[in-house]
C-alpha cells in the first residue's frame, strides 16, 4: 500500500492530485490556522481519504476557499472547521461507497458559512453537523444528488439557516434538523422512488419556512416543525 502523507502545515495554497491504481491508497491529513485560505484537493482512485475517523484534518481562519474533489469507489472526507468567518466549502464526490464528515463549529464560533455538497453515484454516506457544541451564525447549506441508496445526516445549529437539497434517485434517506435563535428555511426538489425524507425544524423567535416539490412514488416525506419548547 502506498501512502502520501501531508500533516501540520501553515498555508496559504494548497493543491493535491492523487492518481492511484487497483490496491493504492492516498490520504491527506492538514492543520491550517490563518485567514484567506484557498485549499483545492483532488482525489481520484479507490479507498483515498482527506482526514479519517481517527484523525480529522483541521481548519481555522476568516475567508477561506475550500474545494475537494474525489472521483472513484470508497474514498472518504473527515474534518472540522474550526474560528471561521466567511468559510466557503465545496466537496464532490463521483462514485460509489464514499462518505463525507465534516463538523464546523465545535470548537469555537463559525459565522456566515456556505457549504456545497455534490454527489453523483450510490450508497454514499453524507454527515454535516453546524456548531454541535460551538455556535454557528448564518449557515448556507446545498446538497444535490443523483443517485440511489445514498443517506444524508445533516445537523444545523445557526441563526439564519438555509438548506437547499435536489435528490434525483432511488432509495434515498435523508435527514436533517435546524435549529437555533430564528430565520431557518428548507427548500427540497424531490424526484424518484421509495426516498425516505425527514426533516425537523426549531425556531424561537421567527417562524422557519419549509418548502418541497416532489415527483416521488413510495416515498415517506416527514416535516416536523416547532419552538425549542417542545411541539
């Protein structure tokens, strides 16, 4: 197994091509504190990684640019962004089998963050979490997916979150909670068969708003919406 390994760098630009064959590995592990980052990362093969559940990789800073493209079966993104003010992220993956990770906000205050997250293939798995036990202000949030058995998992704690997702597959599930002071709006473009869509929406000071258009059959569309009293 082959193994480039890339970890506790300060950086202004970064860029990665990782071109692997049957049985080759990549993985990518960065530490970055300061501000007007641009990091660009591209992986293509099978079982590459940026970061991995062991070990995150870790960025901190105002007006950063980050984009990761990984093409192919099995790869994987893990991460946190962490003390972040006009964070751009944009992630894709193309293939089968990959999974993407990414905490912003756990460990100090992200504001006016804008993620987008493309994936085209099956049975991937994608997690988001916005703040957890950090704070979050003015969350964006884009998902689009072409594809079958693919799980979404996103939790937003952000004043101000919004949330645009475009499914177009099969046997899909996705599941995705707001919360926060107020300001939280759902837009969801539906499309394809047995999709399982759970949406739960908090708001304490303004009504949220939750909008969804579907082309679906057997499909399971829950919508929860409440003050962080309870129902």
């Amino acid at each position: 197994m082959v193994k480039n390994l890339i970890g506790f760098i300060m950086i202004t630009m970064i860029t990665f091509l990782s071109s692997t064959a049957s049985g080759q590995s990549n993985d990518v592990y960065i530490e970055q504190v300061g501000d007007s980052l641009t990091l660009n990362i591209e992986q293509q093969g099978e079982s590459n990684n940026v970061g991995n559940i062991e070990e995150d990789f870790v960025l901190g800073g105002d007006n950063m640019a980050v984009d990761i493209l990984q093409e192919g079966d099995g790869n994987s993104i893990d991460g946190q962004i962490v003390n972040a003010d006009g964070v751009v992220v944009d992630a894709a993956f193309v293939g089968d089998s990959n999974s993407l990770d990414i905490n912003m906000g756990a460990m100090g205050e992200v504001s006016d963050s804008t993620v987008d997250i493309d994936v085209a293939g099956d049975t991937n798995v994608i997690e988001l979490t916005t703040a957890g036990s950090g704070t979050a202000i003015a969350s964006d949030v884009d998902i689009a997916v072409v594809g079958s058995l693919n799980e979404f998992i996103s939790v937003i704690e952000s004043d101000n979150a919004t949330l645009s997702m475009t499914v177009d597959g099969d046997a899909n599930i996705f599941n995705t909670e707001q919360s926060g002071w107020s300001d939280h709006s759902a837009t969801v473009l539906l499309t394809g068969s047995d999709n399982t869509v759970d949406i739960l929406q908090e708001n304490t000071l303004q009504s949220g708003t939750i909008n969804i258009e579907s082309t679906m059959s057997d499909s399971s569309i829950a919508i929860t919406q409440t003050d962080t009293a309870g129902p």
